[in-house]
C-alpha cells in the first residue's frame, strides 16, 4: 500500500522557485494548508495565485532565514492564521562555488548564513511548539554533497554536512518527544540554482521527480531521503573510501 501524507498545515522555506515551489505546489494539490518564504514577495505571490484550484491553499509569507528574529516571528503567525505547523520543510539555501584558488570568506560566510543558520534558526522557532505538542515534522534539505568533500564546493559543501551532522544529533530526542526529524539529501536538481553551474551535473533530474522522492519519504517518515539513487549510492561509496584512492578520484575533478 502506498504511504500518503494526511493534509495539514505545511511551512515551507526557500519557496519561490525550484524544489521547494514544487513542493508547495504539490502539498496544495493534496488538500495541505501551505505557508510558502522566501525573501522576495513576487516569486510567493504568484505561487499563490498558480494554487487557486487547489484542494489546499498557498499563503505567502515572506522572509529573510537569515535572520533570527525574523524567524523566531514567522512562526507564531504562521499558527495564529492557519494553526500549528504539522510539516516544516526548511529550504532555504544558495550555492557559490569556490575553492582553494579564490578561496572567500565572504562567500563561505554567506552560505553558512543561509544554508547553515537559516535552518538553525527555523529549528530554535519551530522545536519548542512541536516538543510541547509532542507531534509534528521537520524536513530539512541538505545535499549529497554533503557526504564528502569536493572540489569547489567548500563553502557549500561543508554547510550541508553540518546538517545531516545536525539532523543526526537531534533525531533521538525528538522522535523520543513524538517529533519526526528527516534530512533530505538531494543530487543535481534542474531548478534556477544549478541552471547557473557550469560544470557537468551527473544524474540531473527534474524537479517533479525530486519531489516525488521528497513526498514518499515523508509519507514513510524516513530518516534519510536521498535521490537519485544510483547518485547516492556513489557519493555514500565515495565516502568510504581510503584517502588516497578517494584524492586519486577527486584530484580528477578539479580544472
């Protein structure tokens, strides 16, 4: 039998394009309450509009994740208009590409701000109310990059491995309070964000099939969801081999 998510209500950061519009869009058509962020209002607007045929409805609240009392506002009003927050989908996150060459501060910086304390930060908002209630879900969106360090990606990767670190950390307290933690761990997804990249993108997928994945894990409240998985399989190999032979693959990927 398949796995089906009872419609509730949802927050989704990170929602005005890609994953997390897709996303929103499909939890609207399931009959789900949607409170959709980003920092820019258009991309919410007319996310909103797009769901008005929708079982559920989408009501747009925009935000900056990166910053904390910002966050730790949203929430409240996000229950005082819809009601408590039964799924969280923590989104948010950009990707700037450097390595040791033009090594930034600014930028690992920057994507420690957003991909790192922006999740953070909807944690500290989101966690008290959930482990009062003693239910509720929150996904938070990593990367398969974050299994291993690759050329490149420095900044990006070592933020996304602080959160699988974060969700493992967190994971026994709150399923032992009737609070579901998952990571979701993503390859290439064609979205505007990797349209950017100008490297190889191996196993790149659409985003309707990115969130196919997304919504049976949650519906089966998985730890871990991690697509595509011939791609996953690699990286989580990758990971486990010996120093010198993972240097002697990774070596082969800088230009």
């Amino acid at each position: 039998m398949t796995a089906i998510l009872t419609p509730g209500v949802a927050w989704i950061t990170g929602a005005g394009t890609g994953i997390g519009r897709g996303l929103a869009q499909r939890l609207a058509h399931d009959g789900w309450d949607v409170a959709i962020s980003a920092r820019t209002l258009v991309g919410l607007t007319s996310l909103a509009r797009e769901a008005a045929n929708a079982r559920g409805s989408i009501h747009p609240f925009p935000l900056d994740v990166t910053r904390e009392a910002e966050v730790a506002a949203i929430v409240p009003r996000i229950e005082a208009d819809l009601g408590p927050i039964d799924l969280a989908i923590l989104n948010a996150g950009t990707y700037l590409r450097f390595g040791a060459n033009d090594f930034s501060p600014g930028a690992f910086r920057q994507q420690v701000e957003v991909n790192l304390m922006g999740v953070v930060q909807g944690l500290g908002a989101l966690l008290p109310g959930m482990m009062a209630r003693r239910s509720g879900h929150i996904a938070v969106v990593s990367s398969l990059a974050g299994y291993c360090g690759l050329p490149k990606a420095a900044g990006y990767g070592a933020t996304k491995a602080a959160l699988i670190n974060l969700c493992e950390s967190l994971r026994p307290e709150c399923q032992a309070a009737g609070v579901d933690i998952t990571v979701i761990n993503p390859g290439f997804v064609k979205t505007p964000l990797t349209d950017k990249n100008e490297f190889p993108m191996p196993f790149l997928i659409p985003v309707d099939q990115a969130v196919d994945a997304i919504m049976s894990g949650l519906a089966r409240k998985r730890f871990e969801i991690a697509f595509p998985l011939r791609f996953a399989w690699i990286m989580k190999l990758l990971r486990l081999l010996p120093y010198p032979l993972f240097f002697s693959l990774t070596r082969r990927l800088v230009s």
